[in-house]
C-alpha cells in the first residue's frame, strides 16, 4: 500500500528543458495568471484550449504525463463526491431534469456546474504540480522572495511568510510518508484497510491519524529548535548566493503568456457561458 509514489506536489525533477531554465520569478507569475483564467473559464471550448497549452507545458518540460498526473489518484473520490453533490444540488429555475430519484433531481446545469467546477479543480492541480516538478525548492523560494521582496515597504515580513509556506509545502511530502509508514505498521499487526464496507474501512482509518499528528508536531518542535540553534532571525540582513536574473528565455516566455492570456480573454467574451 504505497501512499508516497502518488505525491508529485513539492517533487522536483531536474531537467535541461527551456521550462526548467526559465526564471523562477518568470514560472511563478505565469502559473499565476494560469489560475486567475481558471477561475473565469465558463465554457468547454475554452477548457480545450487550456487543455492543449497545458499539455504543450508538459511535453516541453519533458515531464511524462503519467508522472505529471498521477497525484490526481488520491483526489479522485474527493471529486466524484463533489460532482456527484454539485449534479443533484445545484439548479437553475429553467434547468432541464435530466431524471429523478427518491428525492434527488439532476438537471442540465448541475451537470455543467459538475464538469466545470471539476475541471476547474484537475487543471488548477495540474498547473501548480507542474511548477513544482520544474522549480528547485531553493529557486522557488528565491523567486517568491524577490517578487514580494516590494512589500517589506508596508511591514509585511515577505521573507519570513515566503519561508512559511515553502515549509508547508515539504510538509506535504514528510506526512505522506508518515502515514505510509504508520499504515504499514497497522497492517503489519493485523489490520486490513481494503476489507469491510465504507463506513467499516473509514473507522479503520480514524486511529491512524493520531499518531500522525503527533509525528507532524514532533517534527515541527524538531524543526524550531534546529533553526534556533542556528541563530536564524528572519529574512533582515539576509544576502543571497545565487542572484536572478532574466534572459531571452523569460522574455520569449511571457510573450507567449501575454498572446494566450489575450486569446483566452477573447474566447471568454465571445462563447456564452451556460450558467
């Protein structure tokens, strides 16, 4: 029972590609502006486009798509569940019904809510894994830093909320092979997960995050001592290594950016949404 091989956020994988070359500052802003037009898509045919620029940043990132989407696996009930709840809940006044059951009616626009608002969450997911897989941790910090580096004028400690959420995101990792570990020694003493009905294998899962919890503030107590102990105070008087710096890559990048962020613009005005 292999819990770990279908985490892929917080992965990097090294590569020689163009994507992997690519200015942090540059990846970041653009897997940005990829969500903020994920959340105006209303229509199938701009899904497609968005699906074929999605999937030309895979093939150049030289990344295989079974690899890029295989943390999708362990959200699939989660989004059947949220299909399922979005189909027989959400309804318009002149919806169709598509059919009824007890007191459960399906209409026309709970399915399109369904598909989008599913799209919506599989490509968002396949956007920010994508970033991960191509940036180093040490780069996307540095790049984070540099563009919210601005907002140390107004008091906001940047480096400080940057080193934050980079530590969550390897959290995310770390307690996946936690509780790979922790079902592995339930199993080892008898416990079988993939027997019993739902309700059955759900109060089985229920002991196994106990001593989860405890692991994750174990090691984040281990953690703050560790960086106690090297007399770390925050982001003030902090120098770099490396410095960024922006090539003809970046530029030929967000050029690309700008010409399909204009060309999702114009199919969102021109398809009229369905809801």
């Amino acid at each position: 029972m292999e819990l770990t091989k279908n985490i892929t956020l917080g992965i990097y994988l090294p590569g020689e590609t163009s994507i992997h070359r690519l200015d942090p500052r540059t990846k970041i802003i653009a897997t940005t502006l990829l969500i903020i037009l994920l959340l105006f898509i209303r229509s199938y045919e701009a899904y497609g486009v968005f699906f074929i620029f999605t999937a030309a940043i895979i093939y150049f990132a030289g990344i295989p798509p079974r690899f890029a989407l295989c943390g999708l696996k362990p959200m699939l009930p989660v989004l059947i569940l949220m299909w399922v709840f979005q189909l027989f809940l959400y309804s318009t006044p002149d919806a169709e019904v598509l059919f009824s059951w007890f007191i459960f009616t399906a209409t026309d626009t709970g399915l399109h809510m369904g598909n989008m608002i599913t799209l919506r969450v599989l490509f968002l997911f396949t956007v920010t894994t994508m970033l991960t897989l191509t940036t180093s941790i040490v780069s996307l910090t540095d790049g984070l830093e540099s563009l919210l580096n601005p907002l140390r004028k107004i008091g906001l400690p940047s480096q400080e909320l940057v080193m934050t959420m980079v530590i969550a995101l390897r959290f995310v990792l770390i307690l996946a092979e936690e509780l790979d570990k922790i079902v592995k020694a339930q199993m080892a003493r008898g416990v079988a997960f993939d027997r019993g009905n739902f309700i059955q294998k759900t109060r089985k899962i229920f002991p196994v995050f106990l001593p989860l919890f405890i692991n994750a503030f174990k090691r984040a107590e281990e953690l703050i001592v560790a960086m106690e102990a090297r007399s770390y105070s925050g982001g003030k008087g902090r120098t770099k290594m490396k410095t960024l710096h922006m090539g003809r890559v970046d530029l030929a990048a967000g050029g690309i950016m700008i010409l399909y962020a204009a060309l999702m613009v114009f199919i969102l005005f021109s398809v009229s949404p369905r809801i």
